[in-house]
C-alpha cells in the first residue's frame, strides 16, 4: 500500500538514532482507506502488515508481507492500479504482496553536508489476481533517499524509478515517483511530520497519485514506538482518505 509505505518510510527516518545500537526491529499495525480510484464504486481496504528490518552496519534488509481484507470492485487493487476484471462489487480477503529491500548508507549526514541512503526493492506479486488483491506481476524499484537533521527538524526527499510487472491485457508504464517532508522531534517521546507524495500515470487514461499524510511518533520504551498515521488523496489514483498506526519493536 503506497500510503503506508510512506508512513512506515517516515517512522524509520525519525526513528533512526533510537534503532542506532540495534540489529532487528518487527512493526505491525493496522490500516484502513477508502477511495473509488476513477470507479463508480468506492474501494474499502483494511490493510495489515508485518515488516522484519535487519541492521548490519551502513546495511539493512527489510522484508515485509500483510493480510488484506478488501470490498470493492474487481478491476482495480487495493493500490488503485487497473487490473483485467469486471466492475462488480465483492468482498474478499487474503494475503498481500511480499516485499523486499536492501538500503546501503551512502552518505552519513554527520560528516556531510546532507545523508543519502540508496534503496534496491523487490515486490513479488504473491497477492491474487483473481481476487484483485494484487496485479500478479512483480515490480522492481530504485530509490534515492535525501535527509538532513536541522535543529529538531529532518527534512527528506525520496525520489524513486519503478519497473512494473504487466498483468495479462494490460500495459503499465514504468514511472517515477517522489515524496517529500519533514519530521520534527518535538521531545525526546514525541515527533510529528508530514510529506507529500507523487507518482506519474500508470496508464495513459489513468491519473498521477497525488496525497499527504500528515503522523506522529510516540516513544513508548526503549524498545518500543507507536507511529499514528492519516491520508488524504488529491487525484484518482490515491485514496480520499485513510488512517492508521504502526508499531515497532526493536530487539
């Protein structure tokens, strides 16, 4: 899910000198979005995840899956993506896509000007097709993640190409996509931020995805951090809206 990707990508930014000293984290959390994605029927998703991050160094590794319960029609996903299907309204449930990526620390941002991670990620369209949980199809990504910590501030930018997978009748283009915002660590339990994100058509009759999520962090333990989350979409290949939280615990 686009949305909570860009929320969870957020909750690690700032996140990142409270996970310094350790190696694995878990997040789980629960998601729910509503949005009709150029359709005349509304699609209603709730979206749980499960996301493993290992931390080695200047390298980590994150692998995520998720459980998705969907009702809406049958030709278009849960991430707004056209799919083959008629438009009937259905309510289905399954697993979603598996994901996996590898970011290296190119730059560290307290020896230069600015930090720069570059991310490689992999998604395997394990999610079915024929319920419309997923284009069956995998895409791959290239990511370059910008960021600067400003006195309590951290402003970023992600700018990102991505290969997509063609579902049978269906041609994607490949696009680029951007989010850009800012944390601000309010305390050391609190932080708070917002981006914005976009994302070239997927299709020549299809629109760009256009949507903010505005979340906060909240530092539980030293182990422990709840990250809340809300999005409002601008265009018809984002949700009208969506809420959600996440939570991380770090070994």
């Amino acid at each position: 899910m686009t949305r909570t990707i860009t929320a969870i990508l957020a909750l690690l930014v700032s996140c990142q000198a409270f996970a310094e000293d350790n190696r694995l984290s878990l997040s789980t959390g629960l998601d729910y979005s509503v949005g009709d994605y150029g359709t005349p029927d509304d699609n209603e998703t709730w979206f749980l995840p499960l996301n493993l991050k290992y931390q080695s160094g200047d390298y980590s590794f994150k692998l995520g899956m998720s459980y998705l319960w969907v009702r809406g029609p049958q030709n278009v996903t849960p991430d707004g993506e056209p799919i083959p299907g008629g438009g009937v309204v259905t309510t289905t449930h399954g697993f979603g896509d598996v994901t996996a990526s590898l970011t290296a620390d190119i730059l560290n941002e307290k020896s230069h000007p600015f930090g720069l991670d570059l991310t490689g990620k992999i998604k395997f369209g394990t999610a079915s097709e024929s319920k419309a949980l997923g284009t069956g199809k995998n895409d791959y990504a290239l990511q370059a993640s910008f960021y600067k910590s400003l006195a309590g501030w951290m402003p970023y930018l992600d700018i990102a190409y991505r290969w997509k997978g063609d579902p049978t009748g269906i041609n994607y283009r490949n696009v680029w996509y951007v989010t850009a915002g800012t944390s601000y660590r309010y305390n050391k339990i609190w932080s708070v931020g917002t981006d914005y994100a976009w994302r070239e058509k997927l299709t020549p009759g299809g629109d760009e995805i256009s949507e903010s999520t505005v979340y906060a962090n909240y530092k539980i333990s030293n182990h422990n951090k709840l990250n809340l989350y809300g999005v409002a979409g601008f265009s018809d290949a984002s949700p009208d809206w969506g809420l959600g939280f996440m939570l991380t615990h770090v070994f």
